[in-house]
C-alpha cells in the first residue's frame, strides 16, 4: 500500500495541462501533467504506469502508506551528521571589527587570541581525532572581523594544516569578511597558503544604502574600499584558475531592500555575472538585539526575492532557484563542531560570541584556558533533530523540512521562527524554473524585456 508523500509541492498549471512536481524529500522535480495529477490527489496508483510510478516511487513523491515520513527524514539527517567524515571548527581570531552596522549585535574590542589560547584550540582540535577516523578538517574564520586578526590567521593555519596532514587529512578553510582589508595580496596569501576555498562579503546595496547601514564606527563610508577591492580580486587574470569563490551576500531590512536591483546593475555592468560564486539576499535577523523587528514580513520578502531573481536572470546571472537536501542545518546539530573566540571561550554557535545578552548562559560551553576537560558536553542545541521528530516546532509537519533542515535551532529556542523564504515562494521558483528549462536563458529574458 502506497500513499503521496506529504513533503511535495504540486504548482498550478504551468502551461497546458502541465504541472511541476517538487518532492522534497529528494529535492527533484518532475513536470506531470492535470491527468497524472489528479490519478495522484486521487491515490489511484492502478491507473498509473508502472514506468511513471517507478519514478514517482525513485524520487519518493509516492511512498509506503505506513511510513512515518518525518521520522524517516530525521534518521537520515542524524545518519548524514554520524557519518560525516570532515572535522569542522570556527575560530574567531580577534573581537575587533572596524565597522559599526546598525544591526550588529556583537560587542568589538581590540582583543586578540593569544599564543596560550592557541595552543589550546590547536590541543582541543587534535583531541577529536581520538573520536572518529576524520578525512578532512574545515576551517572557519569569522567575526567580528577576522581579517583584524591577520597575524593570528597566518599563525595559526600552518599548525592546523601541520595537524590535518599528521592525521591524513586534507584541508580548507572559508573566510566570512566585510571586505575593507581584502587586498589583493592578502588574497592571494589566504587561497595560496592558507587553504581559503571560498569567502563572502557583505554590500548592502549600492554606497548609497551600504554606506548608511555599513559604515565604520567613525561613521565613515566603507562601500567604495570593498567594492575596490572585490574588482581588483574579480579582475585578476587567473582569478578562477586561483579557486576560490567568492560570494555576496546583501543583508536587508524596511531601510534598504530597494537597493538591491541598483546593486545587481552595479555588478553587472563591471560584467561579474560567471565571477561571483553566489549573491543572495537575506533579512536582518536578532542577534542578541531587536534588529528583526525592521525586517520585512516573511512573506513580502519572499515576493520581492522573486522579483529579485527574475532581475538576476534577466542581467545574465544564475540565481540558485530550488533549495537542495540540508540534513545539517548548522554546526550546532554537529557534536564534534566548535567555535573558540577570541578570549578562549568555546561555543556551539555562531552567533553566540561577543555577544552581551548571551554571557552566563548555556551556550558558552566552557573556556580552553580552564582546561580542555571542564568544557561542558551538554550541546543545548544539540536536541534539535529529536525536538522536530518529536513535535516541538512546526517543521514537524512543514513540507519544506528535508530541503530546510528546520532552520536556525537557537531562533527556535528562543521564539522566532527562522524560516527560509522558499517556504513563502518555492511554487514561484519552480515555475520560474520550468520556464528556463523549457525555453532556454535567452528566449526567457527576450520574454521579461518584452513584458517590462
């Protein structure tokens, strides 16, 4: 006995007598027609083809009528967090950033981590290794600005790549930067000695936008230093040959979304459209603040990201349309996964650190300098997985839980939901991708300029 997978989205007729299928579980897609689609409302799986129920039955939009499909995606995002085979740490080197964002919620000082800390972090990576047989080791270098802490970095990442090669490990390592101290030597130092694969800077749109929201914490303009430097770093002759992305990311909230298509022009006319690994736009979340509270309605975001993408497409970029699998949402459902700031503090998450409202809680897990066995192994985020099986948030019955992952656990904890926007515009986004598949980049844009 079969029954139709709850985790699918069916779109309304996308041309004559023709649907997509997303099946989330799988995150494929599939074009059926009005007749199959109603056989499928219907459960008359005998009037079905046994080729096209073979299909539906490979990318499970069609699935046991007993399985309790929930549990069958959490198992399998708990066995891709077991069977993951790459050590991951994020190390903020320094608590200083030169910018003052508005919406920033971390507290900056001039602090650096010290060669004690270092040596610790590097004793506390190594001792992972005691748990698992590990194939690579990641890196993370984030805030508050990482780049303030250079000299840590170069200290620090010959050790770590000593300690992945000692364990037959191979190694990289990605840079979250806001992209003033971006030069291009320093660029080529970190992809050439330091293993940075990718990096991601923020433009908040054009200077206009940017400058008001990005500014320095002397209340200068910071936009025309950064975007010098990503053309310079675009412009390089063997930039791609170098490999490593680099991604924009364009924070917005009420004060700025209109900013973002004069952005994408800006991009486009200095032709960066196959240079920029990935640009998208996010909204302004809490983070230890009440910055949300400015950020646009989940719904109407998700309506202007559409208008956004259409606008990418038309400009000669490829805008990331359908959401893959995400079986770990985020380091914190991963037990081996740490972040060690700038003082020797340790946490489980990201956007933890530096900030006030979360000292003395749980969520700083202990300091390297107390010795590495008073670090607490009570994970509170690492629940998260068991909380959704178990129905403590709505992801439990969300469509969207294999491709979301459940989104940020601290949000949840905390009482706001952090749902992506593809929750609000994915039947919008499959038929924006069914019509660039089935009529090709060029008659689809001669089409947008034609109804402009």
């Amino acid at each position: 006995m079969f029954k139709l997978s709850h985790y699918l989205v069916i779109t309304e007729p996308v041309a004559a007598g023709k649907r997509v299928l997303f099946a989330t579980r799988t995150a494929r897609t599939l074009v059926i027609t009005d007749t199959l689609y109603d056989k499928l409302q219907r459960g008359a799986w005998d009037e079905i083809s046994d080729r096209v129920f073979d299909k539906l039955r490979t990318i499970e939009a069609i699935v046991p009528a007993a399985e309790r499909e929930v549990h069958t995606i959490i198992a399998r995002n708990k066995a891709t967090v077991a069977d993951g085979t790459s050590l991951y740490h994020v190390i903020q080197p320094t608590a200083m950033c030169q910018l003052g964002c508005g919406y920033c919620g971390q507290k900056h000082t001039k602090d650096y981590i010290g060669t004690a800390h270092s040596d610790l972090v590097l004793e506390r990576i190594a001792s992972k290794f005691s748990a698992k047989p590990y194939r690579h080791v990641e890196i993370a270098w984030f805030g508050s600005e990482p780049l303030m802490g250079w000299v840590q970095i170069r200290s620090l990442t010959p050790r770590i790549q000593a300690l992945a090669r000692e364990r037959g490990c191979t190694y990289s390592a990605k840079l979250v930067t806001n992209g003033l101290s971006l030069k291009v030597p320093i660029f080529l130092e970190l992809v050439q000695q330091h293993g940075v694969k990718s990096i991601e800077v923020t433009l908040d749109g054009t200077a206009e936008h940017h400058d008001a929201r990005r500014h320095t914490k002397d209340g200068l303009s910071t936009f025309k230093l950064i975007f010098q430097n990503l053309l310079a770093i675009y412009n390089l002759p063997n930039f791609k040959e170098l490999g490593c992305d680099i991604s924009i990311r364009c924070n917005v909230d009420e004060r700025n979304s209109e900013s973002v298509i004069p952005l994408l022009h800006l991009l486009a006319e200095h032709e960066l459209q196959d240079k920029i690994a990935y640009f998208y736009v996010a909204p302004i979340h809490a983070w230890g603040n009440e910055a949300h509270l400015l950020s646009l309605e989940k719904q109407a975001f998700g309506e202007q990201e559409i208008t956004w993408m259409i606008e990418m497409i038309r400009l000669g970029f490829t805008p990331r349309l359908l959401p893959s699998l995400n079986p770990v949402v985020c380091m914190s459902v991963t037990p081996d996964a740490e972040v060690f700031d700038a003082f020797g503090n340790v946490f489980d998450c990201t956007e933890v650190p530096y900030v006030e409202s979360y000292d003395n809680t749980e969520y700083i897990l202990g300091n390297v300098g107390n010795g590495l066995d008073t670090i607490s192994t009570h994970r509170p985020l690492l629940s998260f997985h068991d909380d959704v099986a178990d129905g403590k948030y709505p992801c439990t019955t969300c469509r969207m839980l294999p491709v979301c992952g459940g989104g940020c656990p601290k949000s949840w904890r905390e009482g706001m939901p952090p749902c992506p926007s593809n929750k609000f515009n994915i039947e919008s986004k499959l038929m924006l991708h069914y019509a660039l598949h089935r009529q090709g980049k060029e008659e689809f844009v001669a089409i947008l300029n034609q109804t402009a």
